[in-house]
C-alpha cells in the first residue's frame, strides 16, 4: 500500500473520529453518550482465489484508530501454507500483530468459539465465501457478526451519455471476483444496452483464466443487462436489488444521485471506475451485499465501537419530571417503577 492511500483512508477515518466526539459532547447538561472501542474483534481476509492486502488495510486501519485492544485477523494460508508478504506488510502498517491461517465457516467458528490456538472475539467483519456468510448468519447469536459481506455485486445506472466500452469494462470489473459474483447493467438507452451485449463476450475472452470461465458461468446465472423503460423505472431497481456497489454514469449525476437510497457505495462518473473505490479513493470497499445495502452502511470506525447512554438528574430536574414519569409508569403498570420516584428519600 502506498503513503498516498494510506493518508486518504487514515484521513476518512479521522474524520469519522471527529463525528464521534461530537457524539461525547453533552446533548444537554446532564444527557450525553459514551463512545468506547470494541474489546476485541476478528477480522476475516478472504484468500481462497487470491491473496487481497487491500481487505486487510481497509479492516484493520479503521479499528486500530478506533483503539481495539485485541484485533485479530484470519486468513486461508496460500498453497505453499504461507501468508503472502503482501498480507503481512498491510497488516504491519495496519497496526495488527495478531494473525492467523485459517479461512472459511471454520475460521468463523474460532473466532466465535476460541481454540486452543485462536481466542475468542466479540465482531467478526469482513468479506468472504457464501460459506463465510452463512457461517457468520449461524453464529450470531455466539458473536456479533457484523455486515453481511459475501460474494462481490455491482449495478451500473447508465443512461444514453455512458461510454459503452467503458460500460464493458466496468461490468467485468466488479464480475470477475467469482463464478458467484453479480454485475448489471442497468439502463433504459435501448442502443446502449444492444451496444455493450456485443461488446461482451470479446471482452470476456480477451482475459486470462480463471477469470474468463468465472466471468462465462456468472453472465449466465447472475451477472447481465437490465433493460428498464425509463430512469425513474431503472432508479427504483437499483433501490430494489440494494447493491454492494453502484456506478452512476449519467448526463446529470447531481440530479439523480439523491434518489438511489440503497447501496453500499455509490460512485459518479466514468472517471470513477470501482477499482479506485476498491483500492486508493479513501472510502471503503467492505461494503453490505445480498441486499443488506437496506439496512445496513458502509465499514467505517463506526464498525468498530459502541455507544454507552450516558445521564444525571439534578434534583431540580428529578422534581420537574416526577410527575409526567410517575403518570406513564402507572398506566404501563409498574409500581415498583413510580414507587423508585415517589417514595424515594432526599439527598
């Protein structure tokens, strides 16, 4: 990882700290909440196809700045039953010490359950296998599991302005993590869908195995072209489907991105290509998929700490709200609760 990545997503992340002090300081006088860091999280770096340093960094900057005591990482080892240097180094600058070979549902399970060799955590996050994901659904009610992050999704939002051989390249793009990944093209420019579909299988055969055969088995199962009747039609699908990642490649981007409200990130332009998102921008590429972008956000610091409410009622207060609390404890039926304001002593 280069200083000038590391800066930009240090700097996202500071700035999410700043967020988090204006959340210490006092709602009112006496009203206010607690942030405190995780005590301990598990970071999963997927490692079954390739070895992927960005994930590391991406997970493990975030929660040293968030000051996790005990971070620890998990990865599958590579064939040789070593980790890359390339993993060992982003881990370093990372601030995590703590690593261990070990991947898929089973490396959920220790984090969740402890081994003679791995402890146990409180979160696990990162992306990984369909495996990984259903291992992290069982287990939640064991460990907090965080964002389900599974196999990679993308929708591209186009209308008749999108270049189509960059369309191409930004559908493979995000296709070619896996047989289980899923691209669209989403648009309602009739010559520019045509266009990019003869496109296609050229640029599917121009790449090298075993991205090729990936990319074949997933436009026949996942991946493709949506042909929408309008932009307001093709809005409310992206909203629909809640995308991992989203592209917006249209004459006035200022003008729809405010209606796409379900995606784990969205970017503008065909200058703005996911791999920028996935490597060096700053923003973060752990992101919700399986259409979990309706609920859930992007990784942040936020992933990583927890918030404690925080109050102390002066007796001028305790007098001013006896009565409207007093009021909803008797209709709710619970006595001992009004009797902890009414029969209480003075100070």
């Amino acid at each position: 990882m280069d200083q000038d990545t590391k800066t930009r997503l240090m700097q996202r992340s500071e700035a999410d700290i700043d967020a988090v002090i204006e959340q210490v300081r006092p709602i009112i006088d006496d009203v206010r909440e607690k942030v405190t860091p995780i005590s301990s999280v598990g970071l999963y770096v997927p490692g079954g196809k390739n070895q992927y340093p960005s994930a590391v960094y991406m997970l493990g900057i975030p929660a040293t700045l968030a000051g996790v005591k005990e971070i620890i990482m998990v990865t599958p080892p590579r064939s040789d039953g070593k980790i890359g240097d390339a993993l060992l180094y982003a881990a370093e600058v990372s601030g995590i010490k703590n690593i261990y070979k070990c991947g898929g549902a089973q490396a959920i399970a220790a984090l969740a359950y402890g081994t003679e060799s791995i402890p146990a955590v409180k979160k696990v996050l990162g992306p990984g296998s369909p495996y990984v994901a259903a291992a992290k659904q069982v287990l939640s009610g064991i460990i907090d599991a965080g964002m389900p992050a599974g196999p990679s999704e993308s929708l591209i939002l186009c209308d008749e302005t999108a270049d189509p051989h960059n369309t191409v390249l930004d559908i493979l793009n995000e296709a070619e993590h896996g047989p289980d990944s899923a691209a669209l093209l989403v648009t309602h420019d009739e010559a520019l869908a045509k266009d990019v579909h003869q496109r296609l299988p050229e640029a599917i055969n121009a790449l090298p195995n075993p991205q090729k055969d990936w990319l074949i088995h997933n436009m026949a199962h996942y991946s493709g072209i949506v042909f929408t009747s309008s932009m307001e039609e093709s809005i409310n699908f992206c909203n629909a489907y809640a995308t991992e990642h989203l592209l917006v490649k249209v004459k006035n981007p200022d003008d729809i991105i405010p209606q796409p409200v379900n995606a784990g990130e969205i970017l503008i332009g065909e200058t703005t290509p996911s791999s920028f998102g996935n490597y060096g921008i700053g923003i973060n590429h752990v992101l919700p998929t399986g259409g979990k972008a309706l609920t859930y956000s992007c990784t942040s610091i936020w992933d990583f700490l927890k918030r404690t409410s925080l109050a102390r009622m002066t007796q001028e207060g305790f007098d001013s709200l006896k009565e409207p609390v007093t009021t909803l404890t008797d209709y709710e039926g619970f006595p001992a609760h009004g009797n902890a304001i009414r029969k209480r002593k003075s100070p």
